[in-house]
C-alpha cells in the first residue's frame, strides 16, 4: 500500500477511528462529496489474516454505483453462486445467489486488505481525504458542555490532538472509542467460537462453498483458490479441552467431516496456526452523543455466521454518508442528523443479529451437543427446514437474499464534487 505523506493535521471536519471497512468506505464517500476527512489507522498496513474477506451482492452493487466494479473485479478473488451444507451423510443446497435481484448475482472472496487498499487507493484521489497509518487514536477530548470535541493520539512522532467537528468510531468490536464514550452495551451472548485455519486445495476437490455438519462438529470451507479457509466451530470456551486433548485429536475430528482434505492436516501441527476468533453478538442501545457517531462492528458486533459483518459496516457508511454529507460540508451542525442514521440502520441490524442469535442456538442445542442417530448408521439427519429448502426451490432464494443484499440495502447518495 502506498504511504500517505500527508501531514497529519490539528484539525478535521471529520475524523474517522480505524481504517476497517466502514471507516475507509465512509472517509472516501465523504471526501468524494467535498468533505475534510482525517481516518486515523492504529497499524502500518491492512495485511492481517482472517479478517472478513465476505463480499456479499450488496456491496458489489455498491461498486457498480460508483463506477468502479469493473475494476474492482480486477483483483484477485473467487466467485461463489451457491452454498451446499452436509449433514451426515446428505448434501442440501441451502443458498442459489443466482437468482439475486442484483446486478453480480454472487458473493465474492477477496482478502480484506485488497478490498481496503483498493478504496483507499480511490480515497485519495480527492483533495479531502487524509489516510494516517500507524496512528492510533487513545483517547476522546471532550469540551466544557460535554460534547466530543475530537481524538488524542500516538503517532510514531508522538502524541498529539485532533479537533473535529464529528468523531466517528469504525473501530471495531473492541472499540476504545465506544468505551470511553459511555454508550450502554447490550450484550447479546454466543455460545460458539470458531477456529479460523488454512489447509491446501488440491484438483479434485469440491468446487463450491461447503459446510459439514456431523458428529458434534460444524466445518465451513472456503474456496480461496490455492487454499481452504476454514472455519471450525466449537464450544464458546472450550479451545483449553481441546488443546488438552492434543492437535492429533483435532486433525481426527476435522477429517471426519472433511474426508477429502484428511492427508493433508497434518500440516496442523502448532496451535500457533489456529486463529481464535471469540465470537460476540452485542448492539449499542445508543449509536450516538453529542460530536460522536458509532457505526459498524463499534455500534453492533456481529457473528460471522452469514459473513456479514463487513457488508453492514459498508451499508451503514454509506447511510451516514448519505445522512451527514451536506452539514459536514457546509460545517453546519450534525448532531441533529445522528439519530437518523441509527434509525435507518437499526431494523437491518436487528433482523441479522435475531438470525445469528437463532442460528447459534440451532448450532448449540442440535450440532455441537448431537447424539449419532443410531437409524442412520450414527450420522446427523439435516433438521426439518432445510430438508423444506430442498423441496421448495423458492426458498434456496430467500435465505441468501437475505444475506447477501438483506433488508433496506443503502444506495449512493452522495456527489461526487
């Protein structure tokens, strides 16, 4: 990634806490609508593994309004047009993205930091837009009325301040600017973590995005071109059993569900190659006060079930970009106009996390504590709606509109000046 020289400055129509997929989306959006715009990242680069790398339709379609799909489509990454899951011994066909009311009728796997650079790289064609690597912002500064005034940070150089007439805090389910801003947090809860781990991809492989579901266990395997990115589900706190039990153990069980791939996990031989991912579901009861706005995984952490934590920080960047651009712009007040993005993003919010949530309880309750069925030869039967999705063709459309484009889907709005 190319690095940004720019000065950082003492002062910012809007500064932007981390440079994830909602900060960088809404520091390009706003300052490709003639906006001033700090965005403040904590590291070097955006090169981390097993970040969400999920690029559902509606942010395609996103990329198609602002002109920039054919080349977004450029980058390295894989197409997937349906998800087929397991259980025991069955396969069912649970999603059909081809029939998506969408112009790419797909989802697209692109690591993160492609997607990142790549609006960046846009960002920074407009005058406004100031992109501060390894800057991390340590604290809110608040005025004598109590207001957000702006952000504290360390840089290499030091410690300095930035004044803003808006802070907006993208910075993640562990969000220090969430913390410090007194928000209450309702805490949802999870009973499932998930292990995050690659194993190569060979010729003959399957072909499609899968999930194995049997014996206690859950697997999801992506596609990722020379490799599988797999996703293996566990008890919420049970990886200190696990290691107990020792990686041999582990590499058993994953090739049970991943028959194909078993000559190959041995490759699993350091915990150190396994990414904890301790999965949270939790939502602000307020996204918002006075000069700070919270959107993304800081206003609502999601599961990765469905892979859709990066498409809702998207759309709501784009809502509050939408919302917010012209106050910003003409330096008007903008505090007036925050209850409107929590509103407009509030109901998509809470459709996906009741789905995760319920989900999640399917996975607790008829998975990972699953007794063999003795009638079918110790296998796990699939449950009795997704044996209805392969009888009724019109609901393998559902369930992936609902994820991939999901309700209210957020459209530009903004200009580009």
């Amino acid at each position: 990634m190319p690095d940004d020289r720019r000065a950082l400055p003492e002062q910012a129509t809007c500064c932007i806490v981390g440079g994830g997929p909602a900060g960088i989306m809404l520091g390009f959006l706003l300052a490709r609508a003639g906006v001033d715009v700090a965005v403040l990242e904590k590291h070097k680069d955006f090169l981390r593994d097993f970040r969400g790398d999920t690029i559902h339709a509606s942010t395609l379609e996103l990329m198609r309004e602002l002109g920039l799909l054919q080349d977004f489509l450029r980058l390295p990454h894989e197409k997937v047009e349906s998800f087929t899951a397991r259980f025991g011994r069955e396969d069912v066909r649970i999603g059909d993205f081809t029939h998506l009311p969408t112009h790419c009728k797909f989802v697209a796997f692109m690591p993160q930091w492609h997607f990142l650079d790549f609006l960046a790289g846009h960002g920074r064609r407009h005058a406004g837009f100031n992109l501060q690597m390894e800057t991390e912002a340590t604290g809110l500064i608040v005025d004598g009325s109590g207001r957000i005034a702006g952000v504290r940070v360390q840089t290499p150089a030091g410690a300095r301040e930035i004044r803003a007439d808006l802070v907006v805090a993208c910075d993640g389910r562990h969000s220090l600017m969430r913390q410090q801003s007194g928000l209450p947090l309702t805490d949802y809860g999870a009973p499932i973590d998930v292990l995050w781990f690659r194993i190569p991809r060979r010729d003959g492989d399957p072909q499609e995005l899968l999930g194995r579901v049997d014996y206690g266990h859950a697997l999801v395997l992506i596609d990722r071109g020379a490799y599988w990115q797999c996703a293996y589900i566990i008890a919420k706190g049970s990886l200190d059993a696990l290691k107990r039990r020792g990686l041999a153990a582990l590499q058993a069980q994953i090739a049970q569900l991943a028959p194909f791939a078993a000559d190959r996990l041995d490759m699993l031989d350091d915990w150190e190659k396994l990414k904890l991912l301790s999965v949270q579901v939790n939502r602000l009861q307020r996204w918002h006060r006075p000069g700070l706005l919270c959107i993304g995984d800081a206003a609502h952490a999601m599961s990765p079930v469905g892979g859709v934590g990066i498409n809702l920080a998207i759309q709501d960047a784009v809502a509050a970009a939408n919302l917010l651009h012209a106050a910003l712009r003409a330096r008007k007040p903008v505090d007036p106009l925050l209850q409107r993005v929590q509103q407009r993003r509030f109901l998509p919010t809470w459709l996906v996390q009741r789905f995760q949530v319920m989900a999640h309880g399917f996975l607790a309750r008829h998975v990972l504590t699953a007794q063999p069925d003795r009638t079918r030869n110790g296998a796990l039967a699939p449950p009795w709606p997704l044996r209805l999705i392969t009888r009724l063709p019109v609901l393998r459309q559902l369930l992936p509109r609902f994820v991939a484009v999901g309700y209210r889907p957020e459209h530009i709005a903004t200009p580009q000046l």
